[in-house]
C-alpha cells in the first residue's frame, strides 16, 4: 500500500450499478405512488435545525505546519515538499457565508433519545475555483461531519448487504428483523455502530464532529477522474477534517465533552411524547443576544500507509497524524423557528462530492457516494415538488 494512495475494490463497478437500482427501489418503497409523507433524505433523515454560520479561513503558516509534521511523523522532506496546503478553500485568508443543518443519523425520524450519530452538514457559499464534475452547484463547498471519528461498514460490498437488510425490513413484516441479523452474522461491524451510537450529546453547538473519510488535497498534473475505483490513483496529499468546539472568547480553549444526563433520558422515554431535545435546545441556545458558538476547523493529514484510505472503519491516530487548525466556524444569535427557515434546510441538497476538485473525496465509502447522493437528493426533490436553487448569501 502506498501513502496518498486510493484503491479498487473488487467488483466495485457492479456495486454501483446494485445500489442505484436498490437506493431507487428503497425512496419509491418509501415514499411512492400516493404516499403523503414528505420524501426525505435515505439517511440523516431527521432535519433539527438550519443554521446561519461564518467560516474564517486563516492566514495560516503552512511551512510551519510542515516543520511540525517533519518532526512528528515519518513523512520524508521529499514528500512534504509535493504538499501544497494553500489551495482551494485554505487557498487565502477569507471569511465565508455557511449554511448549517444538524441531524441525527438514523435512516427515519426517531426521538432524540435514541441511540444514534449526529451530523453537521456545511455549505460554505462564495468558493471559487475548479469543480469536481459531479459539483450540483457552482460556488459553494460542502463538508459533511459526524460525531463519531470512523464509519461502521468495511468495504463497499459489506455495505450492500447491509443496505439490503435496511430495504427488506422496510417492505415486509417478516423481515423487520433483517438488520439486526445482518448486525450479529457481522460482529466487528456491530460493535463499532454501538460505539458510535454511545454519544447523546449535551448540545450539538458544542460537539467533535469529524468527516470520518479522506480528502484529497491537491490532483497531480496527470490526474484522470475515470480511474478512482478502477485502478489505484495517488494523490499530492490525503487529508480529513474536523471541528473542534472551542471558547468563543480568546484564546479560544477547547470545550470539555459534555452529555445529557441519564435523569434527563429517562424522563424524555417516559414522558409518551416525542423527543426533539436537539432542535429546542439549538433554538433556546441561540435566541440568547450573546450567544457565540465556535468550532477550530481542523485538518489531519494521512502520514503512514497503514492510515488505510479506503477503509474508514479505521480512525487515523492523533498521536501519529496530529491535527492542525486553519479556521474557525462561529454561530451567533439568531432565531430559527420558522416554517420557512425549516422547509429551506429540510430542501438543501448537500454532499461531499459539490466542491472543488482539489478537494476530490476519496475512500471507497466517498466513491460510492458519488453514486447513492444524486439518486436521493433528485427523488427527494422532485417528490417534494422543489425547483432547487443553489444558496448565494
């Protein structure tokens, strides 16, 4: 295996094509025909809020951030010196406009004291420069986060099979059950979903949220957009991202990990009411006149082979791949109840792969993206009756 590196799985290409036939075959199960439920999005499916943010972009020292990798991990002078970190977003010193939208992870709407992963959703509006050909807006960059540092499933495949069990379950009573079998005949891919449903957190405006898989930073001069997933492709560097929540005054100190009680979740189970813990406590947080919310925008650079790629499964050590700041993300005052302002973040198309094409999205889990994205985002649209418009401010 060689650093920066992607590769093929086996019979990846005749996976795409099952997961477009099954992801259609899931939404129409769903949402079909005369169903009235409004068509959501396949995973993420539970909207808390849509929140206005700034992202500042630092004037950052990139050659001191190489002096500290040089120091701290085995990458060699020769391939430090291929890594350009001022480019695309990190290019200049800038503050960016950003839309927000908090979720739980979870394939339906489920109350909030249910064990689950939350996510934070970026659309960070103004970028210029080159776009990745599968881009379904033309200035803006999405990042997507979640609280848990890796992702459950292995390998395209696996996650095939899961995602059949997910369909069956839906569309008959006899196989309800079909995940959770799926779960025990796959114990390694049990036990990392329950660590990352062991967080419920005490605010979303105060978690870790990191994007899980990698990022190219950089395409080679001879870079060809037909070859990931077919052969192996290798990049100038291999990064992931992170927020971190700090102090919203300086020096900006990281926040402690804070959860909801136990008192507070079995009050929310006994209660016979729905749970929407979440998106109250972001309206009541930020209905406040002070209220300031800050994330250090933080990038990790892969720097050993055996940080694997294409396996998200597997979280990139700290100790060996530090991380580094090169922004902040701040959310302050505003009020967001509103119908309006919640059918806008129900209706914003995100995904990993609108963007700029220095910042392709690699891994197996961001290829297959690729894929599973659009079929959701168009059904959902069109069943919802949205002409999509790209955000400009």
């Amino acid at each position: 295996m060689k650093l920066f590196t992607e590769y093929p799985e086996k019979d990846e290409l005749k996976y795409y094509d099952l997961f477009r036939d099954l992801i259609r075959k899931r939404m129409e199960s769903i949402y079909g025909g005369d169903k009235a439920e409004p068509a959501k999005r396949d995973t993420h499916a539970k909207t808390h809020a849509a929140v206005k943010a700034t992202l500042e972009i630092f004037d950052f020292d990139e050659a001191a951030i190489k002096q500290e990798l040089s120091k701290k991990t085995p990458l060699t002078e020769a391939q430090l010196s291929n890594i350009s970190i001022k480019q695309g977003l990190f290019a200049k010193p800038k503050q960016y406009p950003v839309w927000l939208r908090f979720a739980n992870g979870a394939f339906s709407v489920k109350n909030d004291y249910e064990p689950d992963t939350r996510s934070m959703s970026l659309k960070v509006i103004g970028v210029e420069g080159e776009r990745l050909a599968q881009s379904h807006e033309l200035k803006t960059q999405d990042l997507i986060v979640h609280n848990a540092n890796n992702f459950f499933v292995l390998t395209i495949k696996y996650y095939y099979s899961f995602f059949v069990s997910i369909y069956q379950s839906g569309v008959s009573p006899l196989l309800k059950l079909s995940p959770l079998f799926w779960l025990l005949l796959h114990p390694k891919q049990f036990s990392l979903l329950k660590n990352g449903f062991k967080r419920f957190p005490k605010s979303l405006l105060t978690e870790t949220y990191w994007s899980g898989s990698a990022f190219s930073l950089g395409l080679k001069s001879d870079f060809d957009p037909t070859k990931p997933g077919v052969v192996p492709v290798e990049y100038p560097a291999v990064i992931k991202y992170a927020f971190t929540p700090v102090s919203s005054q300086p020096p900006h100190q990281p926040l402690p990990t804070q959860s909801r009680s136990q008192s507070d979740l079995q009050r929310a189970k006994a209660s016979g009411s729905n749970d929407n813990y979440y998106r109250e406590d972001i309206i009541q947080s930020l209905a406040k006149p002070d209220a300031e919310y800050c994330w250090d925008f933080q990038i990790q650079f892969q720097t050993s082979p055996e940080m694997p790629i294409d396996d998200a499964t597997v979280v990139w050590k700290e100790e060996e791949a530090p991380f580094f700041t090169v922004g902040r993300l701040t959310v302050k005052h505003q009020n967001i109840h509103s119908p309006l302002e919640d059918d806008f973040g129900e209706n914003l198309r995100f995904s990993v792969w609108n963007g700029l094409a220095v910042h392709r999205p690699v891994g197996a889990i961001n290829r297959l993206r690729s894929i599973v994205y659009p079929i959701v985002a168009e059904y959902r649209l069109n069943k919802r009756g949205v002409k999509y418009q790209e955000p400009t401010s």
